[in-house]
C-alpha cells in the first residue's frame, strides 16, 4: 500500500467550477452521471489530469460533448487518467456504474434498511465515480436523483430543491442545487421510505430555516430531543460567535448502519440512528448528552469545516480539532462546565494518552499516512486530532482570553471564508488578531507524544517568596527520536491555610516582573507561559504563609503533570481547591497513586488494606450537600484500570483489575450507611426530565447502587432488582441491570433475559444489552461472547453490533488480555473475517492489539501471533495493513 506524505502535497493542476450529477437508482446497480466544468490551474497548461475511482465501470467519457478515444485516457483498479486534455476551460462528461447494494463497506453509496445513503469522507466520493478526491477541490453542484417513486419516496441532495416531478416507469425525480461550493467529502444523497418531523428556527437575522429530521415513520416520536439539540445548537453558535445558519433547509437523517457517528454534509447530515433517537424509556442521560454533544458538532461543522475547509487531509484537525471544541463548549454551557470538563480529560487519559505512547502515536498533524480513515476518532477510536486537536484550540482560548479568542475566530472566516485552508492560517489568524507572541505554539501540531512536565515548588518564610520550577519533556515517539520543549500554558491558583485564593498581582519570571492581568476586581488564577525545557522559575512575592499551589487548573494543557504535592497538600486540594476540576483531580491523583501502591502489594502477594484517609476523603465528599450531586458522582468514581495499567512499567491486567475491585468492596462496605441513603434520597419522583440537576441526580444514586451492589450482598442485590423493576427510565434501568451484572449467578441470568424479552423489538437497547455483557469482568467470558455472536440479534455487518459486542469486549482488560490467550484468538479471527465486509470497521478493532508490547512475554507472544496471522491473511486492506503494520514494526 502506498503511503501519503504531507510534505509531498502539491497544488492541484485543475480545479473543478460546476459539478452537475445525475443518480438513476436502481435495484441491481445505479447509473451516475456526471458533468465537471474544469478549469486548468494555470492557463494553457495541458498535463494529465488524474481523477481517483475505486469498484467503479466506467460506461463512457467525453471531453467538450465529444467521445474521449481510447488513447487519451487510462484507467486502472484506482485512477482514471487522461493524457492530454485541451487546454483552457472544458467539460467533462463521465458515466459509470456502481453497485450500492452490494457496499458493505458503507463508504461511498450503499443501502441502509432499504434506503439509499452516502459516506463520502473522507475518500469515500471516489466510490460513485471518477472524481479529484481532495478536499482542495471546491465547486458548485446540482444533484438530480431519479429512482422508484414507491421504494423511494424521499429524494435528498444538498442545498435546496429546485425541482421535483413524475418520470416514466412509476419513477420521480428531484433536482437540488447547493449555491456554495464545496469538496466532494461534502456531497450527499439520501433515497427512501422516510417520514420528517418538522420544525423552523428563526436566525438572528429574520430568517426562517426549515429544520426536518428524517427517519422510518414509527421513529419519528423518538426525534424530539434531536430537534430540541439542533435548535439550541443554532442559537448557541449565533449567541457565542455570531455564526448564522446560511440556508433556507436543514436535513438530518438517520440511518441505522453507518461506520461512525454522523457527517456534517452540507445541509443534509447523515447520522447514526444511535445519535438521534431517543425516548425516556429507551435511551439512557448518557445517550441524550451524546446527542446534544454530536448534533452540535456537526451543525457547528457547517462553519467549521464546511465553509473554511481543509486543504488536505493533514489538516483534519483545523475542522475536526477547532468543532470538537465547539461541541465541548456548547455542551458545559447546557449543562455543567465542571463535569463536562471531568469526562472529557478522562477520555482523554483513558483512550488519547495511551495511544500517544504508543506505536501509532502521531501528531496533531500527522505527517503521513496509508489510509485517512484511521486518523478519526470513532466510539471505540479516539485520536489525537480530534481531542488532543481540542485541546490544542481551547490552549489558543486559554492564552487569549474569550474576547481574544473570539477576535481570532472572527479574523480567520473573515480571511478564509469559501477556502481549503491550513492548520497555520489558523494559527495566524488567532496571531494577527491578538497581536500575540506565541513563539513556538506550532510545535503541537507537529510533534506527537504527552510532555511531561515537573514542577518543584519552594517557600521562602522570610523573604516571603514562593517559587515554582518547572521543566519539560516531550517522550521520544516512532519517527520522532528528539523533541523541543512545548509552549504550555499553566493555569495556577495559590491557596492560603484556610483554603481561600490567595489574589495574584504580579510574579517575577526569568528576572524580569511580570503583572497579572487583571480589570480591577482581584485576580485568583493566572496562566504561566512554560517554554523552556530545562528548569523555568515563576517567584511570587508578598505570600505572607506557605501556599499550596492549584496547578493546571482546568486541566490547561494536555499534558501529564508531576509535581511535589504531598498526600496531605492533595487532600487539602480535594476539600477546599475553589476549581472544582482541581478538587476532583485531587482526588483522582491521590486514587491513582493508592492504586499503583496496592498493585504492588498484590504483585508481591501482600495482603491489601486500604488507607483509611481515603475513605474518609471520599465519605466526607459523598456527605457533602453543598456539592453537585454529578460531580459528587465523578468524584466517587476510581481512576480507570487503563489509566492505571498506562502507568505501570510492564501493565498487569489481572492485578489491576483485583485491586479495583478491592477498593469498591472496601469502600462500599465502609460507606454502606451513606450509599444506601444516597440511593434512596435520589430516586426519580416525577417524570423523566433532561436537565443538568436531573441527571446529576441520576448519576450519584447509580453509582450509589453500583458500589453496593458489588458487595453480592442479598440486601443489596433485592435493592437493585426492586431499582430494576421500578425504574421508570432506561437510565436507571439500565444502571440497576448493570449492577447486577457484575455478579455472576442466577439472578443476573433472569434480568438479563428479562430484559431482552423486554425490549428485543428496539435494535438500539439491544445493542446496549450486549456491550453490557460484552464488556463483564467475569472470568471466562469470552464463552458468552462468542454465543452472543450466534444471537439471531447479531449480525457482523452492522457496525454498531459489532461496537457493541467486539468493542466491548476489548474494553475489558481481564478478559480480552487473558493469560491463556483467549481473548487475542478470538479478536485475531473476528478482525479476518469483518475486514472482508467493512475495513473501516476492522482497523478500528485491530487497534485494540497495537499496545501489546506493554504486556509481560507470554502476552506479548499471544498478540503477536494473532497480529502475524492477520497480517497473513489473503487480499487485507489498506486500513487493517496500516493499523496492524505500524503495531507490529
Ligand atoms: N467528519 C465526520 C467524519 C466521518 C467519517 C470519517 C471516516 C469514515 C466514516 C466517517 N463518517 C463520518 C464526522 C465528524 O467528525 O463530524
Ligand atoms: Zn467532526
């Protein structure tokens, strides 16, 4: 497979002005036609214009209205050239057929339950016909569709409808026309028996938009909250950074067999059932913030993405980095900031980091790569370019402030609206707005791995100095063996004795005084610029008592932080830190290490205790009334056996997983009294409500249940089934499920099947019943998980079935790295097989192998034998051959 290198990007030799397709549908294949006007880049020049094609039959090919001869053009498995088209301005007119139907690998057109749809990104539009598939490659479109007037109903293309009406053979078409130009990535069409449920909302200006959300009839009460999260995501964009909505319609539609989560298609975005349906009973508070949370990324996309654009694929972090932002924002501003912020520098420790130590660790930006699609992130796949690109832009935010922030934004759709654009003009824009000195701040674009950051801290008593060193180091990473030291932003806070912000005016910096920002009202928390990799020294004055430092306050920078806090200061943090993200890091810091010390005992056979300060902390947070009951609920929740496993020299799946399940035991025994009244004191009274105060609540009475549940106690086992059967919404029925299935034994059996006899009709709560059992602890499971595979539920070409059960059976460390290899053998033989029907979907499953080298000998060999075996196999694609190559090399 041939690898792509962003050094190697070269301007395009033609551009493409207008596209006119046309889509016969049929049953057996579907005719596309399609009419480019090309424009040479430079005039007169006449090189070959080469046009990707991939499982395409070329029907026939004319220049100006003219059959192209044979000897002008050449086509292979991937390309069709022509040699020597005219000079200047011409039309293409190209025929091909393709064959939806029989698309399993849901790239290009493909059928969905009967209905058409497409996936064009990212070189997706290369599989409905011959075409420059870049995304540099911007021009106007028409789409006219033709097809059976009772199989397909509904006709949708972007843009707007300019046309519709009756055609011979019982078939009707529709013409849409998109005014603004676009890459092909953007293109989309939709043919099917789909019912709308309508609405309009009402932009700033005075203009009236038609929003319409597309699904089979009997889901349309299910759209409700879509609707709900679409609306407020259109004013939220307009309010926060006056971006209006461009057109007079937008489409969602959802689809039930779709490789990731949805497409920002202009005015037409495709979603996957999961992130659009949802009704009290069936989807749980975690389903409706993903909604919230995917709804508005992809309309805040329109902007971000669809308007100013990528260059190249390199880029992929200007739009997905910069709109992941967005969504994070725009979800802490409808609910809470502070917890939005906790799940997602989880994510980002369980899933990013580990990938960033590992051997597709990559930057920002990557500097190459053999297939895109294994740059995104996807639910059991999270990338760097899009969290950690997150991460990066809300560091722009970080050092601006708001209304610098907001300046550079305004500054960059000012210069770039209508372009393909690059990851520095972003970067510019925010530079040139603010006026700003960012010296080295590209360097996180380009260079891959987590910094690794020290900080010593020193008090003066009688010079009434505190001082902080820090120093940096960026860990080497496959192709990048030295690195520079990063510009990192260090949001600080210092608190006094009692545990109250002490006000910051100024700190001196390499010699020289530095004020605090400030506009009169005292200033608690300011942000140190660390560059430097050797030791960097920050002396604040006038401290009159040692303080305890708050570091990295809202998790400023992704990084990974180690500093000279004792047990105590950090206790001191988790009951008083005025930053709430601080108080659960806290908290968090102290578990992880408490962890890392019981695994050693465990690995030398020592008996475990755990340390009473602990479960002190831990109660005194569960007692306290004057915090939010999900930050409550966060901050009850252990470090997870990833995060802990990441930190050992040579991870131990087994001790890992023995002492989590030793510190809920002993902490549900010891907070017995406080967890049973948490439970009881949070039950839902009324009718199911998606609000922040309702799901916090939610939240801290399931994680009350959990932990007590573990104790296999009879009492608590008859609390959960009595939660079970009450539960009036799939939030709390699903957690009472949950928590009892972390037991083995009869009762879990019954419940699990009472709850499929309940809702077998409903594919989606399916799907949660099997990544429930999917993801067990229980030893031996990967048994139950092959049976599942036999379920009449289950079928392999759905991607998330195959998220659901596969995923999440290598979501469970004790299973899927068990020792006797079983759980290799049965991802190895899994990963063969579905990349014979959706590659997309076995790279994403073979990632699951790339960190084998962090196993001890006897599992190293396992996974490498099962990596060697898939790497043997007959006709492997570009996406599995990348992801299992680079794991290997
Ligand atoms: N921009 C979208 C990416 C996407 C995708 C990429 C590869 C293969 C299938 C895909 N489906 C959607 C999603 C987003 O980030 O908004
Ligand atoms: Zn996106």
């Amino acid at each position: 497979p041939k690898e792509i290198f962003l050094k190697d990007y070269k301007l395009p030799d033609y551009y493409f002005d207008t596209v006119d397709l046309k889509f016969s549908l049929g049953e057996e294949k579907t005719i596309v036609y399609s009419k480019i006007t090309v424009l040479p880049r430079v005039e007169g020049a006449c090189s070959p214009l080469t046009l990707n094609g991939q499982d395409l039959k070329l029907v026939s090919i004319k220049v100006n209205n003219k059959e192209l001869k044979k000897e002008d053009y050449h086509v292979d498995s991937r390309h069709l050239i022509l040699t020597s088209p005219p000079s200047g301005t011409f039309t293409l007119e190209i025929v091909t057929d393709i064959y939806p139907q029989k698309n399993t690998s849901l790239e290009g057109l493909y059928k969905s339950s009967g209905n058409f749809c497409t996936q064009c990104e990212a070189e997706g539009f290369r599989k409905i016909t011959f075409f420059q598939d870049r995304p540099d490659i911007m021009a106007k479109y028409t789409c006219r569709i033709e097809g059976d007037k009772t199989l397909y109903p509904v006709l949708l293309s972007n843009g707007n409808l300019i046309e519709q009406g009756d055609i011979e053979g019982g078939k009707h078409y529709a013409l849409w026309e998109d005014p603004f130009k676009k890459p092909c990535y953007l293109f989309a069409l939709v043919a099917g028996q789909l019912e709308s449920r309508d609405d309009t909302f009402l932009t700033r200006s005075g203009r009236t938009v038609s929003l319409r959300i597309w699904t089979p009839a009997q889901d349309i009460p299910k759209t409700v909250h879509a609707m709900y999260s679409l609306k407020a995501a259109m004013k939220w964009d307009e309010d926060v950074f006056g971006l209006e909505y461009d057109l007079d319609l937008f489409n969602i539609v959802a689809v039930p067999d779709f490789n990731m989560g949805a497409m920002e298609n202009k005015s037409l975005n495709i979603f996957n059932s999961k992130l659009v349906l949802a009704s009290p009973e069936t989807a749980s508070d975690a389903d409706y913030a993903a909604i919230l949370g995917v709804i508005g990324h992809e309309y805040f996309h329109n902007w971000t993405g669809n308007r100013v654009t990528c260059r190249d694929w390199f880029q992929l972090s200007l739009k997905e980095g910069l709109t992941v932002f967005r969504d994070q924002e725009f979800s802490s501003d409808m609910g809470s900031r502070t917890v939005k912020r906790i799940a997602d520098v989880s994510r980002l420790r369980n899933y990013q980091f580990p990938q960033d130590a590992g051997p597709m660790a990559h930057p920002v930006r990557p500097h190459s790569y053999i297939k895109m699609d294994n740059f995104y992130t996807g639910k059991f796949f999270n990338g760097k370019v899009y969290e950690k690109g997150a991460e990066v832009v809300r560091m722009y935010k970080t050092l601006l402030g708001s209304r610098g922030f907001r300046k550079g934004m305004d500054l960059y759709f000012k210069r770039h609206d209508g372009q393909a654009v690059t990851c520095e003009d972003f970067f510019a824009a925010m530079r040139d707005a603010n006026d700003a000195d960012f010296s080295n701040f590209l360097l996180w674009y380009s260079q891959a791995g987590t910094p690794l950051v020290k900080v010593t801290s020193s008090y003066d008593a009688k010079a009434q100095t505190y001082s902080l060193k820090f120093s940096q180091e960026v860990p080497p990473t496959p192709g990048q063996s030295v690195k520079e030291p990063m510009f990192i932003p260090v949001a600080l806070g210092l608190l006094d004795s009692k545990g109250k912000d002490i006000p910051l005016t100024s700190f001196y910096h390499e010699g020289m005084l530095q004020s605090v920002p400030s506009n009169g009202q005292p200033v608690y928390t300011t942000v140190l610029q660390v560059k430097k990799q050797k030791e960097e020294e920050f002396v604040f004055s006038d401290i009159s008592e040692r303080p305890i430092p708050s570091l990295l306050r809202s998790y400023s920078a992704p990084i990974r932080l180690d500093s000279d806090l004792t047990d105590s200061d950090l206790f001191f943090l988790l009951a008083h830190d005025s930053d709430e993200f601080n108080r659960w890091e806290a908290g968090q810091i102290l578990a992880r290490k408490l962890m890392l010390s019981l695994v050693a005992d465990f690995q030398k056979n020592k008996p475990l205790v755990l340390n009473p300060k602990f479960v002190h902390g831990l109660k005194s947070i569960l007692s306290d009334s004057s915090l939010e009951k999900e930050f409550i609920a966060k901050a009850m929740t252990l470090p997870g056996e990833g995060e802990i496993m990441d930190m050992m020299v040579v991870a131990d799946p087994d001790a890992v997983h023995a002492v989590r399940s030793f510190i809920k035991k002993q902490l549900a025994s010891e907070l017995k009294e406080e967890l049973l009244r948490t439970v009881k004191s949070n039950r839902s009274s009324e009718q199911y409500v998606f609000n922040h105060p309702n799901m916090a609540r939610r939240a801290l009475k399931n994680i009350a249940l959990a932990y007590l549940t573990s104790l296999e106690d009879p009492e608590f086992t008859e609390l959960a089934l009595h939660e079970y059967k009450s539960a009036t919404n799939m939030t709390e029925q699903f957690a009472a499920l949950a928590a009892i299935a972390q037991n083995p034994g009869k009762v879990r059996d019954d419940v699990l099947a009472d709850f499929y006899s309940k809702w077998e009709h409903d594919f989606l709560v399916v799907n949660k019943w099997f990544a429930l059992q999917a993801m067990s602890d229980i030893s031996g499971n990967v048994e139950n998980v092959r049976n599942l595979l036999k379920h009449p539920a289950f079928d392999l070409r759905n991607p998330n079935k195959v998220y659901s059960l596969i995923g999440g059976f290598c979501g469970s460390p004790v299973n899927f790295h068990s020792k006797d290899g079983s759980g290799y053998k049965f991802l190895g033989e899994l990963v063969v097989q579905l990349d014979k029907i959706n590659p997309q979907v076995a790279s994403r499953m073979v990632s699951a192998f790339s960190r084998w080298r962090r196993y001890d000998e006897t599992r190293q060999s396992l996974a490498k034998a099962q990596l060697d075996l898939i790497m043997s196999a007959n006709g492997l694609s570009e996406n599995v051959f990348e992801i299992a190559s680079k794991s290997l090399a």
